[in-house]
C-alpha cells in the first residue's frame, strides 16, 4: 500500500497532469483511495497503469443514498511487481449516474461493469455490451439500491398465479 | 391461405442469413444450457459453431442470482455470515474469512495467533475440498467416473473433519468476526493428520490414473491456451494464471492470516493449457497438505476469538455471575456490534482466484454494502478466448478445468 505521503505524491502528479483530476484523497486503516471526478477516470486509470498498477481487480458499485453525489463506483488497482493496492473512486449524481466505460482499455471490467450497471443503474456509455448480467434481462429497476425494497417482489407460485395481472404472458 | 404463406415467406426473408466460411457451409447457433452436467452448475452458453470448430461463446448467468448482497445489508454484521458463506458453496471458509477480515479491518480488531491458525487449517482443508469437487466432477466431464467416488471419498473425509469441529458439514459458520466459533474438539488434530497422512497418498494414485492416460492427455495437452499477458488483462487470478507460468498467489505475495509462518510452495505450469491447469491445482494439494501439517504443529496457545467483548460473545460460564458479560451478550444478540463508518476492500486467495470482500460500513450495526468479488464471475470472462478456434470437444474439458461456482458467479 502506498502510505499517506505516498498517496498525496500520487495524487500530486496526477493534479499537475489534471487540475481537475483528483477531487479527494482517503487514507483508512492503511489503505489507499483516490477520489476522482467521473470524466476523469480513464486517464486516471492509464496514468496510474503507467505508474505500475498494472491489474484491475475488482470493479464495486455503491449507493450512498440518501448522501449527494449518490453513486461510487470503486476500481480496485494492483501492481503485482511492489504488491501494492490502491483504490480509485468516482462519485456521480443519482439523477444522472453516469461514468465513462474503462472496458476498452480493461478487459476485465467487461462483466462487472454489466453488474454495476444491472444493481444499480449507473450508466457506462462506451460499454461494448451494455447489457444486464445478472437479473432478467427484461427486469424493472436496479435491485441494489439502497431505497429498493428487500422482498417487495411477489414469487409467482401455481397456487397464486391468478393474482398475478396477465400472468400468462 | 395465401396470407399465412406470405407471413412465412416475410419472415424467413427478415431473418438474417447466417454467414459461414464459404456458400455450402453457415454457422450453427447452440444452446447450452443452463441445465447441462458439464456446465458444473446453472450456466447458460450460446455457441457458435463452424462445423466442430467454435467460433464464439457468449456466457448467460444470473439463473442462481440470490441477491445474498442485498440480503447481508439486512442483516446485523455477525448474522451475515452465513448468508454470505453461501455465494462460493464450494468456498465457505473463504467467503466466511474475506468477510470477517474485511469486518475486522475496519473494526481494527486483532485477531488472536490460535484463531488465525485454526482458521489456516480449515481454510486448507476447504481448498483440498474443493479441488477435490473440481477433480472428481471435471475428469467425470472427461469420461473418467471411477474418479469421481475416488475424489468425493476424500472430500467426505474433509466434510467429516468439518462436522467435528463446527456441526455442519457445509457452510460451517465456523469462522467468526475476531476470531472462530469454538475450539478444536478433543481428537481432532489427530484426525486432521492421520488425513494429512493419507491425502497425499491418495494424490500420487490420481496422478498414477490419470497422467499416464491417454485420453486425458490427448484431451488436456495445448487445449484452451491463453497466454500470460492477456489472461492478467482480463483480470484472471488462481490456479488459471498460474498454470501459464506466473507465481502470483496472496498467500505469499500479500499474507494474510499468519501465511507467512508456514514453508510452502507455489505450483506453477509453463505452458498454460489445460494440462498445466490440471497439474497446478494436483500440485496445490500436497502444499495445502504441508501447510495443514505445520499448522496443526505450531499451534499456539491462547484464546480462539479476541477477547474484546464488545465484538466476540462472552463465555456462556460468565452470563451467570457477571452483570457486565449479560449485558454485552444482550447487546451483541440483539442489535450486533456497530462498526467504524470506512470502505474496506480485503482479498485473500481462494481456490478459484483472488476471491475479495468490499464492505462498507455507515456506522450502523448493518453493513452499507457487502461485495464479493468472486474468481469465477472474473474468470469466466477468460472461457471465450479459450475455447475460440477450438474444437466444440475441447470446450467441455477447457470449461471443466476454468472450474466456474456459478453460487459465486451470481450470488
């Protein structure tokens, strides 16, 4: 993990590359987060690929309802040669959760990009497959947000199928 | 009649010709799936054939969706245990262990030295179990079904072990928020190495069945090939990465749970094909074997969970005499501890891959946000370019040596 001076170094260079880069910087029980502001994340992401950390691990959606900016989105980066994490983060608006697809430049974030989007709405346009992954895909409403209620769906059963409005279809 | 005819005519002209390599030859589109043995789970696959040569795969999931993340943000943190134990159900100990380190991080609780050993040896015990499932069930795939009872002999030993230690078989809820549940049982230890005795033994006859058989040769050799750089690109971790030659694993690289106490080695292949997959993980046995064995050796003494009362229960033997303890007990059943508002990210190396637990905490007694990243569910993005340009025969075998959980991959 870089440390806290470390991380600041980090995001010293990206601001000189970027004024408007870098929004914030997390320093939590040793581990290391950037916030960064959503158009800015591609770059953010290549400049810290040249900086070594070279893997995507893992892509999170969060719903920080009722907070403003509602969603993050969590890019956790590995440099697999210093055995080092750091984490980058972008917070977007819940009337518009938007941020830039980082598939085409990371295979990996192919799939869990689909599940940010599927649980929680948030929007990546230049995804090459911007579909749902895990729910129908013919499903209404993102089920991980926090104001989506647990058990609020009815399960269809044979014995309260009728209940059920056009059932049939 | 005429109209239904037109109808007809309409709609096999709408339908989009299907383009193959010359005029007398076109692409077949085939379902796989999602309930087929050899899909080792709920997974959906459309195919795209070329004669026998697959040309594209596109994986379907989320049939065994549960919603266990959205359950765990219901639920107090130490009762989200179990829920989340059953994402990977090959994988309990993991996703109970990544959950409860990702909890305690943010909680900054030290875990005691003979809770984070009992908690290597089970977890040990849980990977030889689960390369057990994967060995029986993928030379199964291979045509091999004496393999199968072999494999699932040595993993009812394992589930044995865990039935004595925990009560249950699977999803043990073994391991807890600073620490485990309870100690090990009176006779357990030897029972655990008389089983590190024999599993090894066991292991050389697997290899003595199938290295010198020529079908699984045929079938696993320079089969399913990706190299190095592109499987790091798609974020592939494990046994997959690996086979192709790179020694990446979190139990040296970043150890976690006292790891770096014990004298193991990292399997690794050259090649990368399903051959080298199945070598690497036949290999991780005999290490998860010798890890268990110097686990079991060096076990301190000391308390099995920290004694912070504010976290782990107080012993059932205080509730009688201490007005403090029952109130702690009160407060621990009822509302749950509450934890530091943070956002911890906590991988540790599961049989499958990086398996990581993203936990968000708003201060409450209730997680904000549980999330697992799941090997399988990242793996799997890998299984088109391994079986792309393959033959459909090779796809079975490549996709029983990928070892998809689809529990993991849609939780």
């Amino acid at each position: 993990m870089p440390d806290a001076p470390g991380l600041e170094l980090i995001a010293q260079d990206l601001r000189q590359a970027d004024t408007e880069s870098v929004v914030d910087t997390v320093y939590f029980r040793e581990r290391a987060t950037l916030v960064v502001a959503a158009p800015a994340i591609r770059t953010v992401l290549g400049q810290l690929r040249d900086k070594g950390y070279g893997a995507l691990m893992s892509v999170h959606g969060v719903d920080y309802w009722p907070e403003e900016p509602r969603f993050g989105v969590l890019y956790e980066l590995l440099d697999m040669d210093e055995v080092d994490r750091i984490t980058v983060k972008v917070r977007v608006p819940g009337d518009d959760p938007t941020v830039p697809s980082v598939t085409p430049e990371w295979s990996t974030a192919d799939f869990q990009e689909r599940e940010v989007y599927d649980m929680f709405g948030v929007v990546f346009p230049d995804h090459p497959d911007p579909r749902r992954i895990l729910m129908p895909e013919d499903y209404e409403g993102h089920p991980q947000r926090r104001d989506f209620p647990v058990g609020g769906e009815p399960v269809h059963f044979t014995a309260n199928e009728h209940d059920t409005p056009r059932y049939w279809e | 009649m005429t109209d239904t005819t037109d109808l007809i005519a309409a709609e096999t002209v709408e339908r989009a010709p299907a383009v193959g390599a010359g005029e007398t030859e076109e692409l077949l589109t085939l379902n796989m799936g999602p309930h087929h043995p050899a899909t080792h789970g709920v997974l959906r696959l459309l195919v795209t054939l070329d004669g026998e040569v697959v040309k594209s795969v596109k994986p379907i999931v989320g049939y065994v969706h549960t919603g266990i993340e959205k359950t765990a943000e219901d639920k107090a943190y130490w009762k989200a245990i179990p829920v989340v134990e059953r994402m990977d159900y090959l994988a309990y100990y993991f996703n109970a262990m990544t959950y409860c380190g990702a909890v305690e991080t943010l909680l900054d609780v030290e875990v005691p030295p003979r809770a984070q050993y009992l908690r290597v040896i089970h977890l040990e015990l849980n990977r030889i179990m689960s390369h057990m499932v994967w060995l029986g069930t993928s030379m199964l795939d291979l045509g091999a079904i004496s393999m199968f009872w072999y494999c699932f002999r040595e993993r009812e030993t394992i589930l044995d072990l865990f039935e004595y230690s925990s009560g249950q078989r699977m999803h043990t809820r073994y391991i807890q928020v600073g620490g485990v549940m309870e100690d090990i049982p009176v006779g357990w230890a030897a029972k655990v190495k008389a089983f590190c005795e024999e599993m090894p033994r066991r292991a050389d006859q697997y290899a003595a069945i199938l290295e010198k058989n020529e079908i699984v040769l045929r079938r696993l050799r320079d089969t399913g090939v990706v190299p190095e750089e592109r499987m790091l690109e798609l974020g592939v971790t494990g046994p997959l990465l690996r086979a192709t030659g790179n020694a990446w694993d979190l139990r040296k690289a970043q150890p976690y749970s006292s790891y770096d106490h014990f004298d193991f080695k990292i399997p690794v292949g050259t090649v990368g094909d399903n051959y080298d997959r199945f070598r690497v993980r036949h290999a991780e046995i005999y290490e998860s074997v010798k890890i268990i064995e110097q686990a079991l050796e060096g076990l301190p003494e000391g308390p099995y969970i920290t004694e912070d009362r504010k976290v782990a229960l107080p012993p059932r033997h205080e509730l009688a005499t201490s007005m403090e303890a029952l109130i702690h007990h009160f407060k621990l059943v009822t509302e749950g501890f509450r934890v530091p508002p943070g956002e911890i990210y906590y991988p540790i190396e599961g049989p499958r891959g990086e398996l990581g637990c993203f936990v968000r905490s708003d201060g409450s007694s209730k997680p904000a946000r549980v999330h697992m990243r799941d090997p399988s569910f990242v793996n799997l993005q890998a299984f088109g370019e391994m079986v792309t340009d393959g033959y459909i025969a090779d796809f079975i075998a490549t996709l029983a040596m990928l070892d998809p959980i689809l529990g993991g991959i849609d939780r």
